[in-house]
C-alpha cells in the first residue's frame, strides 16, 4: 500500500523559511515523479512543484526562484523549501505520486 506522509508545515512570518518533507512507502520511490500541490481556503489546489525521476524540476510560474522541490532516493523522501514566505503563500501543502496523495501539511505564513 502506497503511503505518503506529509510534514515540516507551521506558522511563520513574511520573510521566513520552511522545509516540508514527504516521506514515500510502498512503491518504487526511484522509479516515479512526484509533485508538490497545495490549496488555499476557498481555492482549487495547485501544482507548486514537480521533480521527475531522473530529478528534472518543473515549478508553477509565480513561485521560480523562492520555492525548491528535490529528492532523496535513499531516504525516500521529497522536499520543497520555501524561502521568503508571503502571506498568500498561506494554504495545505500536499505531496503526490501517481494519484496518491497525502494528507497535507498547514503552511501559514502571517503578515
């Protein structure tokens, strides 16, 4: 069974930093891409991030140069670190591979 599990979300201030984790079970990590979505209060989610397997990055326009997606493969894990947070960056965080999801992480970022 194919599991994700989100985490490294919090509150923090305009300006700050945070590194969200998603830690992958039950599949052939180094065999698929994932993404990173998210989706604010009243919003339809949005892609954020993707990584490929072989490690080629894809990110949503307005977030190139703030936002890093990567991988670990012997860890299995995938990261997004998110430097200079603004509030609207403020949404659930979800991590995804091949339709699974996890259940999220809360970012919120505070003016």
């Amino acid at each position: 069974q194919v599991q994700l599990v989100e985490s490294g979300g919090g509150l923090v201030q305009t300006g700050g930093s945070l590194r969200l984790s998603c830690s992958a079970s039950g599949l052939l990590f180094r065999a698929n891409e994932f993404g990173w979505y998210r989706q604010a209060p009243e919003k339809q989610r949005e892609l954020v991030a993707t990584i490929s397997r072989y490690g080629v990055t894809n990110y949503a326009d307005p977030l190139k140069g703030r936002f890093t997606i990567s991988r670990d493969n012997d860890e299995g894990k995938v990261y997004l670190q998110m430097n200079s947070l603004k509030p609207e960056d403020t949404a659930v965080y979800y991590c995804s591979t091949a339709n699974i999801w996890g259940q999220g992480t809360q970012v919120t970022v505070s003016s």
